[in-house]
DNA sequence: TTGGGCAAAATGGTCCTACCATTTGCGCCG
DNA sequence: CGGCGCAAATGGTAGGACCATTTTGCCCAA
C-alpha cells in the first residue's frame, strides 16, 4: 500500500513499441493486476505512461480484443475493459479452420463421439446426483419440444447446447468444456439436420432421454451404446442429403 | 480476363473504417480471391484503394495478423503476406485458456490421454503401412535419443511433438490433428517432466516404441493397454513433484 | 419540485504528415 | 570482377487535429 499509484507500466520501446505494449497488457491481466471487468486507462493516458504514440497503443489494444482479452467501448466511460470470460473467441478459431479446409462434416461427427463418449463416462464418475437429475429433466423437456408437430428451431438449438454443455460440465475437466465450447458452432448445423428430418427426429429425442437416464443410472455400457446409436444415426442423416446442400453456409461468423 | 487490375476491395467505410477493412481482407483470403503466399499492396496503396487512412489500414492488418491469416514483414519486398498454415493460433488460445484458468495438469492428462486412445484406434484403421513403419522408425529413434546419458532436451521435445503429430496424421481426420497441434504447447511442458525423471526416461521410451509397433501390427487391444501405461506413468510423475513447482510457467508464449 | 432537453466533457475512431528503422537491390568504385 | 555502400520501398512510430459517440449534469420550463 505505499504507493497508491502504481506504475504498472513501464515506458516501453524496442522499435516494436505496440508489441510491448501489448505484452505488458497482457502480462498485467494474467498476473491478476488487471481484474475482469476492470477498465483500463484511457487511450491518451496510457500513451503518457508507455511514453509511445497514440498509434501503438491503439495497435496494441487492437490485437488484444482481437485476442479476446478486451472489449472496447467508446464515448465517456468507454475505453478498454478486460473481459472476464475465457471461452470466447474460441470457436471463431475453429469455425475459421473449418472455412479454410471445408472438413467434411463426417470427421467433425467422428470426433465428437470421441469426446461424448470419454464424457459420458466422466459424467457417470464425478457428475453429482443433483447434475443427474437435471441433465435428466433437461433431455426431457428436450424430448417433449421435438415430439411438437411444429418444434421451434431456435428453442431446440438452444436446449441440444445447453445438454451438451451440461454433459461437458459435469465432467469437471475445463478442457472437455473448452473443446466442446469451441465445438458447438462448428457442428450445431449439422446437429440440426438431424432434428429437421421428422423420420429421425423422434428416435433422436428419444434416444437422447435414454442416454441421460443411462448416465443417471450409472450404466456406462448402456450410455456408451446409445451415444453410439446417436451418431450412427447422425450419420446415416447426413449420408441422406449427400450432394444436395453443396454450398451451405456451414458456420455463421457472429461479429457482434 | 476482362480485368487485370480487378478492383479487389472497395472504397469503405464510415465509422468503422478499420473493421470492415479486416472483414473485406479477410474474405478475400477465405474466398480464396488471395492465395497463400500471396503478398497484399502496401500500407500506403491500400490507403488509397480503401479511401481511408493509413492507421485504419494498420488497425486491420494487426487484427489480422493476430488472427493468424496474415505475416507481415519490413523493408522493401515486404508487407503483408497471407499466410499458409492452418491451424493457425489455435495454440495460443489454448495456452490463453489455461493461463486464465490455471487448470490443473491432470485435467490435461485426462483429456490427452482420451484423445490418444481414439487416435491409436484411427491410426490401426486407417494409418497406411508406410505410416506404420515410419511411426515404429520414429518411435525408435526417439528410444535411442532417450537412452542417452545426457538427451538434448531441445531434440527430445521436437521428436515426442513430432510422433504425437504423426499419430494425429494417421487418423486422417483434420480435427484430430487441429486438436493435437493446440494442445502440443500447452501440453509439452509435462511430458518433459516425463523425460526428465531418469527413472521414467527410459520406460516411457520403450513403452511410445512399443505402442507404435502395436500400431503398426494392428494390436488395438495392446495399443490402448501401452497407453494407458503411458498416462499412468505421466500421472505418478506429476504427482511426485506435487507443490515443488508451484509457479512454474506451464506455457511460454512465443511471438516470433 | 420535477421533468426534459441541451451542452459540455471524456473517449474512441480517423486522417494527415513527417520521420525513423529495416531490408532489398542496384550501381558505383576499387 | 567483386565487394561495399547508398537509395528506394515499406513497415513502425510520433504527434496533432478533428470527428463521432456516449455519459453526465446543468439549466430552464412546466
């Protein structure tokens, strides 16, 4: 406490200027010295403290929103806030992979039984009997949505998020839950081909309960048949449009 | 052929000039308008082609450049070159990822070892006989490095990256390799407490040679069983040197 | 007293201009 | 003929000015 105001940051300089600054930004969140939602000095002060142009500075902000790790909003009170989450900006990484090698969807399907069926068993291990439960209510209530004549797309889309990432959840390891965040933009599309064909729909609402009253149960065997069943469905689904969405948009770049 | 000097970009925008510079670029290069390798107008052309200013031009290009699609260079004959490569920064996020969240190295075991024993299984059903052989070569190249007395840490790291990375080429699924080459640095720091301990060296050397040739005679059962060995191992290991690094850097992010 | 609207201040966004640093390549000189 | 250095191209930085947006609060009117 002797010094009320810090320095945290030093004047910076190497012919890079806007990479160091960058970097001690960067360095100041990660330590903790900068907190989430903590706002940064203005543009016009930081340019005194790092003793550089106002160009680097705004250089460096640039690719540290760009990274994730601020979010910048203008007029009076605005400037650079650090951003809490962590997730982010992941899923715009993969959904720009997928764009430039335009994956075949059948190896985004593989992967993802992959990993749904390590976490089905990690679920069964660690998952508390209340996560249980819910993840039971949760493909229920999923259940009874597709079993509408006219089911809402965008409410199904959001409850098949929710129970995968419930299922990541309850595996208790953040990178399952990272990989599946970074996951469901790229694969919901293909997701919901299959809650679009009626002939599929209900089995995969169906099958869906079933898996969650597996994991309930403690049945690994039987969850690990019906993750099994879902996606030989999926892919059966997807064999069945084959050429005929040639140029489908596959993923949507959200900038919001 | 109408066209040699196609316009390529438009005269943009008001207010967020910088953005919608970035997103033009940037779909030029996903639409495949500019090639890999292919070196953009300068700073100061592209000024003029946007009908904006320099520092806009700049903003974007940084943006751009963190994102992982552009490398640019200095001097004359540089500039901003699209870049090849795929996957890109994924990595650095991943890294991002567990700097914020320190996440515990088990968590990383767990979900490496996960993926690894799909991959063997992949690697079994699809690797090519020449992949086989040459994963056994390699695997017995890395054994032979690691008996030495005194191993180049520099020339293990890169031999263990590269087998990891080959086994991920064999699945023959690009989100396999995509997930292998993010978790390579992140990861790479606990497998070299592997190849530090001695009294691990040489039986986690043995135990890659004998998983790559249980590969290579298409064994997935004893595959899996040498996997699981070798995350067994890891796993003792970390646990011995428990507290004794409490802040150790994990992960050393390189902006080269 | 209270409500609304307007003005000022803070701050990011942009443009401009000049200059520095680095790299390449060409031409001059030995 | 060859090596060395200078000039040009280009990114990197500095500083200043102005615009756009947003918040705050003041002032006037009902």
């Amino acid at each position: 406490m002797t010094t009320a105001t810090e320095p945290l940051f030093f004047p910076a300089k190497a012919g890079r200027a806007s990479e160091d600054v960058a970097l001690q930004i960067e360095a100041a969140i990660l330590a903790g010295r900068l907190a989430p939602e903590e706002r940064l000095p203005s543009e016009r002060e930081m340019q005194q403290q790092f003793g550089t142009g106002r160009g680097a500075i705004r250089e460096a902000l640039r690719a540290l929103k760009q990274k994730g790790l601020l979010d910048i909003r203008k007029g009076v009170k605005g400037g650079a806030y650090v951003r809490k989450v962590g997730m982010i900006n992941i899923g715009e990484s993969l959904a720009l992979f997928l764009k430039q090698h335009d994956v075949e969807p059948l190896a985004l399907v593989e992967f993802r039984e992959s990993v749904d069926q390590t976490l089905a068993l990690l679920a069964i291990a660690r998952g508390s009997a209340e996560a249980k439960a819910s993840l039971v209510a949760m493909a229920e209530e999923f259940e009874a949505c597709l079993r509408q004549d006219e089911p809402d797309a965008d409410r199904v889309g959001h409850l098949d998020r929710d129970l995968n990432l419930a299922l990541a959840g309850m595996a208790a390891n953040p990178i399952f839950e990272w990989v599946m965040q970074a996951l469901q933009r790229g694969f919901s599309s293909h997701d919901y081909a299959l809650y679009d064909t009626p002939r599929y729909r209900e089995r995969t609402a169906a099958n869906w309960a079933d898996t969650a009253r597996a994991i309930a149960d403690n049945d690994p065997m039987r969850a690990a048949s019906l993750i099994g069943y879902h996606y030989a469905m999926l892919r059966a689904c997807l064999a069945e449009r084959t050429v005929n969405t040639v140029n489908s948009p596959l993923v949507s770049p959200d900038d919001s």
